[in-house]
C-alpha cells in the first residue's frame, strides 16, 4: 500500500528529478516565469514558495538553505534582495499556474509557472504591449471641401503617351536563314508544331 507517499516520480530517478527542480527553479527565480508542463509546474511550486519565505527571513541558515536549491549566488542574492521584500506583506501563494492547454507534438498539458506580483520594471514593459492589443478608435472624417473653394480640389491633367507609342509597329521581315513553322488550327486554339530534325 502507497500510504503518505506524496509527490510524482515524473518518469526519473530522485536525482535526475532533484536536478530538474533545480535547474528550474533558477529559470524560475531568473525569468520570475516559465512555461512547463502541468505535473512539473505542480512539484516545484512547493519547492520555490519555501525559497521565497526562506528569502523573507534572510537569515545565514536561509541562504545557506537557499544555496542548496539555486546554485548560482547571484541569483540567490536575488532572492533575498529583490523578489522576497515584494512579499513581506503577504502569507504565502506566492506563485500561480495558469494552464495553457495540450502540448502540438505529444499532447502533453502544459503550464505557466509565474510569480503573483511582477517586479516594476517589467509591469512598465507590459504597458506598450497592452496599449497596442487596444482596439484603435476610428480617425475622425475629414469635412468635405465646398464647392466655390478652387485649391480644394485641383483638377487632373492627363499624361500625353509619347509619339513612339503612337506609331503602329512595322511587321518583322523574314530573313533567308529562318524558315516558317508551320501551324495547325482546330476549334480556335492555335497548335504549333516544331520541324523534325533530319537524322
């Protein structure tokens, strides 16, 4: 019987699994969003909400304990300096899933795994993209000019054809070298046929 026996395997060994949460997390803590699938994003929410509180307390054991999780130091200082101070006022739930639906090659479902509060620099870079996807208002119509005003409309000049488009084309003279093909007509499509080379 599988009693208390919590958490998904995801088809790896316990190491392979730790390395995956791991290398997602800093993706996590570097990007403050990544797109996985839904079992995944399930696991490692646990693991990067103990980060942020460890982050709030900030204490040597915390990062220490924080280290262990995210590797890299400069994202540890991260951590602790920038993303767990926009949620001291908060208890928890720091991140939300947000599913994306199937996955085109093997259908696997997928998922968003992002911070709750976003920092301001990229809250300020999301404004533009916002205010484009903003239906546009219509232009207003420009009021038709009256019919005593001369500069309002000017009058159109039409283009003279130059002379030597004027003139009818003289037909082609045969020369001795090239001998007429001769062509057959059925039902108003015309068929050429090419001479046979003598062998």
């Amino acid at each position: 019987m599988r009693h208390g026996v919590k958490g998904r395997k995801l088809g790896r060994t316990s190491s392979h699994r730790e390395a995956l949460f791991r290398n997602q997390l800093q993706s996590l803590v570097e990007n403050e969003r990544i797109v996985t699938t839904l079992p995944k994003a399930k696991e490692l929410r646990p693991i990067a909400e103990r980060v942020i509180t460890k982050g709030k307390h900030g204490s040597i054991h915390d990062r220490r304990w924080v280290l262990s999780w995210v590797l890299k130091r400069e994202l540890v200082k991260k951590v602790f300096d920038v993303i767990s101070p926009r949620f001291q006022e908060r208890p928890g739930g720091y991140l939300r899933i947000v599913k994306l639906g199937p996955r085109q090659g093997d259908g696997a479902e997928m998922a968003v795994l992002e911070l709750v509060e976003k920092s301001e620099e990229k809250a300020v870079a999301e404004e533009p993209k916002k205010a484009a996807k903003a239906p546009r208002k219509a232009a207003p119509k420009k009021a038709a000019p009256k019919a005593g005003d001369a500069e309002a409309k000017p009058k159109r000049v039409p283009k003279k054809e130059p002379a030597a488009a004027k003139a009818p084309k003289a037909p082609k003279k045969e020369t001795k070298g090239e001998a007429k093909r001769p062509t057959t007509q059925k039902q108003g499509k015309a068929q050429t046929s090419t001479p046979k080379k003598s062998v």
